[in-house]
C-alpha cells in the first residue's frame, strides 16, 4: 500500500515522555495498524510523522479526527490527521522575495498541468511579485516588515491554513528557521545557484566568478537546518566565458534554475525520488534515461571519454614467458 493511500497522522510540539506511547495506544485501540512511524527531537521540540492504515478501523473518520485532537489538547501538542481522500490534490506553498523566474515556470507549469499537485498560495517577503500570483489566480501573502525580515509564525500559520504538502523555495532570499525547517523536513526544496556543495550561501555567482570557475552551475535540494548542505536532487551546469562578469552568470543561470527546481518538484510529487542517509535516491521502477533529467544530458556522456583507466594497461610478460 502506497503512503498516498495511507492517513497521514502528524503530531509536533514540546517534547516530553509518554507523547509516542499515548497516540499509539489510541490508534491501537481503534483497530488501526501503523505503516510507518518517525520521529525526532530538535532543540526540545518534538516531531513525529505516522502514515497508518484506516480501512478496517473500529471508528469513523470525523471520531478519530476528533479523539486525536482531544488528545492532542491534553497533551500540549498539534496533532493533524490526512486522510487519503483529503489528499487527493497536493497543495505547495511557494515561498519568494524578489527574483520573479522560478515563480514565473512553477505557475506556467501548474496552469498547463505539467504538476500533479496545485500552487496554493504565494508568500513572499517582499510584495514585489504579487501581481505574477494575482495573474494566475494565487493567494499571496507579504509577511516581511520594512526591511524584508519574515515573521515565521505568520509562515507557520499560512502554510496550516492552506493545509501545505511541499514548501518551495523559488529564490526566497531568507534562511528558513529550525523550526519551519524541522516541522517540513522532507518537504521543501530550495534552488541554489551553484554547483553544491561549491559555493553555498549569499551571492554563488559571484563566489564562481571570483574562483576563476570554467564551469558554473545550479542545484535543486531538500532544506535542512545545516545552510545548502541537504540532499541534492538534481543539477544542471552552463559554461563560463572567458572575462564574463557576474550578470552573464546570472543571465545563464537563471533559465537554469527555474528548470531544475521544477524537475526537482516533479520528482517529488511522483514520488519518484526518497531520501535515504542524507542522499536522494530515484525509486528502483523509475526510469532516469526516459523520464528524468537530474543532471546533464546524454550528450556530455557521448562526449566523455572512456579511457584510458587505471588497469587498462597490459602488464609486459616476463622474459622467461
């Protein structure tokens, strides 16, 4: 059974002892079998994500809704339950500041349904892109003050109300805070624009400019709290010209990084990509060569060598032979 046709039961907040032993045990008691549990603890704050199985379960869903909430009162602690029919069209919250390009091909792919999922809402801190949203029919949100500086509680607000799936980082110029981060885990992606693991945080261009770089390029990867060091998902790189300034890097960047975060979030929403140990794995059945484009195309491995390799040379006999 697939995790979409499974409920989806998440509980987050202050940590304490009991927390797991008290959900299971309800769940248990109204016949409902647990598919997967994970959890973890950060900075005290207390995540866990269960995927179960409702089909045979010994209550209806508007009682267990209600009974997990009670709970979730009790004991000090949001506890959200998703059903597979709540789930049938994903929701992604794009989060943006300025740079208006990946915002631009995530809307022109969602309206011509190259996305199984719908962009539901715009948050920006910094209202500069509202109209791109308002053009396609998409709440935004401006949660920045004066200066740019997001109120994260508003986000955490914003991305409940609109029941988020996947957070999206489409040139969002703002570090996420561990506690948006810890409590989508596994669900935002971020565009950077270099190849990381070079040149992470402010201004990669111009970082490749100054390293003298011959190959420059853009990376599609999970947020996590270590700044652009999570799984990577996909990359794609652009050559450098001899004396290029900054904004030819830019220029040849930028097309680049709407294409790549956008097939990074269609990885996602198949399903066809996972992270496992820190690294991002394609599912055994999913077909990179026909599907997929995570790095270059099939014309650099036509223009890659073969050889010669370590081994490739015959050891001379011996005289005696």
């Amino acid at each position: 059974m697939s995790q979409r046709e499974l409920t989806e039961i998440t509980v987050i907040g202050d940590d304490d002892t009991g927390l797991v032993a008290r959900v299971t045990s309800l769940l248990f008691e109204r016949g409902i079998n647990i598919e997967d549990l994970d959890q973890a603890v950060r900075d005290d704050l207390f995540r866990m994500t269960m995927h179960v199985d409702t089909a045979g379960m010994e209550t209806t869903e508007s009682d267990l809704r209600t009974e997990l909430q009670k709970l979730g009162e009790d004991l000090g602690v949001d506890v959200r339950v998703r059903f597979p029919d709540d789930r049938e069209t994903r929701r992604i919250a794009v989060l943006v500041t300025k740079e208006s390009h990946c915002l631009e091909r995530l809307c022109e792919a969602a309206a011509e349904g190259e996305l199984d999922a719908e962009l539901s809402v715009v948050v920006g801190n910094h209202p500069d892109l509202q109209p791109i949203a308002t053009e396609y029919g998409i709440p935004f949100h401006d949660i920045g003050d004066a200066e740019g500086n997001p109120d994260e509680d508003e986000l955490l607000d914003l991305l409940a109300e609109y029941d988020t799936d996947l957070v999206v980082l489409a040139r969002y110029m703002r570090i996420l805070g561990p506690n948006v981060v810890f409590r989508y885990e596994g669900r935002i992606i971020n565009v950077h624009p270099s190849l990381l693991p070079a040149f992470p945080g402010a201004k990669a261009y111009r970082q490749a400019k100054e390293a003298g770089v011959r190959i420059a390029g853009v990376t599609a990867h999970y947020v996590t709290t270590d700044l652009d060091q999570g799984p990577i998902v996909a990359q794609r790189a652009f050559n450098v010209p001899d004396g290029a300034p900054v904004e030819t890097l830019k220029e040849r960047g930028q097309p680049l990084e709407a294409e790549v975060l956008l097939e990074a979030v269609r990885l996602h929403l198949t399903g066809d990509v996972t992270i496992h140990r820190g690294r991002t794995e394609l599912r055994e059945n999913a077909d990179e060569s026909e599907t997929y484009q995570l790095g270059m195309g099939p014309a650099l491995d036509r223009a890659t060598p073969d050889e010669p390799t370590d081994g490739s040379v015959v050891a001379p006999l011996d005289a005696d032979d």
